[in-house]
C-alpha cells in the first residue's frame, strides 16, 4: 500500500467534505462523527464530482439526480444498489492519508 499525505486532519472539522487530487484522481474527503473516510469523488450515476454535493449528517447527496450515500461505508440509500470506491485511509503525525491504488473491494 502506497499512501499519500493529502491534508492536516485538524483543516477538517466534524462534518466538512472536500475534494482533493492524489496520483491525478479526485477523491472526497469527509469527516462524520471523528472519522474520516475517502472515496472517488464522482457519482456512481454519472461520474459528477461528489464534492458539489451536500452532507447532512452522515447521508451525502449528489447534485446531479440526488442519489444518496452512506459517507460511513459508502454504500448507497437511494438507490440502495449504488456504492461509493472507497479508499483505505490513515491518519500519521495529524496528517490524512489516503491509498488511491489499493484494490476496489
């Protein structure tokens, strides 16, 4: 596993996503509950980038068509077959890593 440093945890409070770019891929960052999570920032639907979208709570919506996801495992709500590329994530000396080549599960 080959990770990359992608952000200060503390530049990311509790309930902010952004959008960063590792190896030329952009991956959504968020932060639920102290956690933090990453994913291939486009849409399951139609690729638009998730970052344009909204959180509220732990339910991230597209912009696009509104679909939604789960930003805890990625997995889809509406509709529930849908699932977000997750990327392992670690945090070291308060930095965010993320492993952008790491196998889809």
């Amino acid at each position: 596993m080959s990770f990359t440093p992608v952000l200060p945890r503390d530049d990311l409070r509790d309930g902010d996503m952004r959008s960063v770019h590792v190896d030329g891929r952009g991956v959504l960052i968020v932060r639920f509950n102290g956690e933090v999570y990453a994913y291939e920032d486009r849409c399951a639907h139609q690729g638009v980038p998730l970052s344009e979208g909204t959180l509220h709570g732990y339910v991230l919506a597209c912009r696009a068509h509104e679909w939604l996801f789960d930003v805890r495992n990625g997995q889809g709500i509406n509709p529930a077959l849908a699932f977000l590329r997750r990327f392992p994530v670690k945090i070291e000396d308060g930095q965010v890593l993320v492993d952008v080549g790491a196998p889809a599960a």
